[in-house]
C-alpha cells in the first residue's frame, strides 16, 4: 500500500482556518479508498508542512499519523458429488465432481486439490490445479472410481476429496457410495454465501439430498440440528417420496449473532431422513473474521497562543474499532 497521496480540497476551509462569515472552525473529513493484498499493518503519515492553502501562506506545522489493520479471513470449501447413477457392478465406473469455492475474503493461490480414495483417479481440474483462486471463485475438477470386487464385498466405496491453498489448512468432503442395492440416502451442505460476515449478516446454505439406493425413499424430512438456522424452502416439498437417483434441494439461513464472531467459528450441521434408512448428516465449518482493534485520538481542547506558564489541555479519546470487546 502506498501512503503518498495528494488530496485537493475547494470551497471549505479546514479546521483552524476561519471562515470570514463563520468565524467557528469547522471540522473537515476527508475519506480515502486504500486496497492491500495481505493481512498487515500499515502506517500512514501527513507529514509536517504537508497541507497548503492557495490562498494564503497557510500550513500544518506538526504531523499527524494513524496506524491501519488490514484483516483478512481465508478460508475454502470443498464438495465432491457423486455424478454417475447405480446400481454398480465389477468394473462399472463410478464418476465425481470436485468442486473448490474460495468462501474468504481473499486471494488463495497454489490451489491443490487430492483425490485420496483407494483407486480413485484424479481428472482435469479447471482453472488447472496450482491456480489462484480469488474470492467467490471456483475450481472444478473430476473424479473417477472402478469398483473392484473388494468394494462389492465391502458393501460400498468411500471417497474422500482434500483441497488445499498457501493461506488455509486443508479441507475435505467424503463420499459414499452404496453397492449392495436396497435403500440408501445421502446429504451434502453446502455453503453459498461469501463472507467476511458481521453481526446480522445472513450466511446461506444449500442442502442436496440424494436417494442413492436402488428403491424408491417414502416420507423424506431434512432436518437443521444447529440452533437458529431456519430452513426456507425444499423442492420437492419435506415429507416427499424420492425414487432411486432422485433429489431433494433445501435452502437454509443463519444470521450472525455477536456471539458466533467472540467464538470466531460458525459449524452447521443437517440431517435427512426417510421410512426406509436410518438418518444421516453433514456439516459445514467457516472462519469468521475477528478485527481486535482500537484507536486512540488526542485532543487540544484549549486554545493558543500560548506563552511559557500557560496550560494546554487535551482530552484523550480510546475507540474500540474492532468487531469483538
């Protein structure tokens, strides 16, 4: 960030300068975009005889200074689907979608993504992997699986994907996939707002319930076990039959309290359910941006010109400009 700007003002007078018709002094507030590209701590400066007037030999005879917090909050997502439909036998290939969300509020760059599942194989990845990703922007990628008679033996195959940038831990979403027939349901939450969130913002959510068995799921309920997140719609509608391969899609919302920024981590958590299985259920974690910050202001609160033995006063002002006590 460059702290050398030159700011040109009109028609006003600064504080200090008199206005012949208004002989108060007036405050003056002057306000500047600034853009930085990492979390850091910048200073800024007026210097000493930095100010002039254009019509008069006016001038700042001290310096002024302030300190600037620039914070960020990066943090990403990751949900692998299931894109291919059973029932699966040997050699019948399972097919995915990896799809990586920059959920932050900053750039992540080296985005890397991992297929970790016994046998599965990794495919393109677009952007290309060890892309930067800026916030709201998303890398997809594919994914595929040969069943072995080990996994029919097994019952069924899990799969777990990881991401992975320069700024975040990584993180991971596991697929299962049933290969013994029967019923079988699945959920996925997945967030689809971006933050950074503030007190009374709204985070939204998406729900995808799947019926992954090979018999139709009768009486399909969602449920959100996290106090305060209201789910506002489904389609088709809570308590409808699924047949095998069908979707059910919920939309969900949360508003930030106070509290959830102290704590610094929002974690959600559904649940789906039907007659036939028993309930299963997701989660979704994300960073809330904490700003721990505070301004201190000084004040002359007496007046000039001064000569030795006068007294000056100031009052001294302390400003908690963060967003956490």
């Amino acid at each position: 960030m460059l702290g050398q700007s030159q700011v040109n003002l009109s028609g006003g007078y600064l504080s200090g300068v008199l206005d012949p018709d208004d002989p108060q002094p007036e405050d003056c507030t002057m306000t500047v975009a600034v853009k930085a590209d990492d979390r850091a701590t910048y200073r800024n400066v007026i210097p000493e005889g930095s100010i002039t007037s254009s019509d008069a030999n006016v001038t700042n005879p001290d310096s002024a200074e302030d300190t600037l917090e620039v914070y960020g909050t990066p943090d990403m997502q990751i949900v692998k689907s299931v894109t291919s439909t059973g029932p699966y036998n040997e050699d019948d290939v399972i097919t995915y979608e990896l799809e990586v969300t920059n959920t932050g509020d900053m750039n992540l760059n080296d985005v890397q993504v991992i297929d970790a599942g016994v046998g599965a194989v990794l495919g393109a990845c677009s952007p290309a992997l060890g892309a930067t990703l800026a916030p709201e922007e998303i890398m997809i990628c594919s994914a595929t699986h040969t069943v072995t008679a080990a996994d029919i033996a097994a019952g069924e195959y899990v799969n777990t994907a990881i991401a992975d940038s320069d700024r975040t831990d990584p993180v991971s979403d596991e697929e299962t996939v049933p290969l013994s027939g029967g019923p079988a349901i699945s959920i996925k939450k997945i967030l689809t707002s971006v933050g950074p969130f503030e007190v009374g913002d709204t985070i939204t959510f998406s729900i995808k319930v799947n019926n992954v068995g090979t018999v139709n799921l009768s009486n399909v309920l969602v449920t959100e076990e996290t106090a305060g997140v209201v789910i506002d719609s489904c389609d088709p509608v809570q308590g409808s039959t699924l047949a095998a391969g069908e979707m059910m899609t919920c939309a969900a919302s949360y508003v930030v309290t106070q509290d959830d920024l102290d704590l610094g981590t929002f974690t959600n958590v559904a649940s789906a359910d039907a007659d036939e299985v028993e309930p299963v259920s997701d989660d979704v974690s994300l960073q809330l941006a904490q700003y721990p910050s505070m301004a201190v202001y000084k004040f002359e609160t007496s007046t000039g010109i001064y000569a030795v033995g006068d007294t000056v006063t100031f009052d001294i002002v302390t400003q908690n400009t963060g967003n956490i006590p």
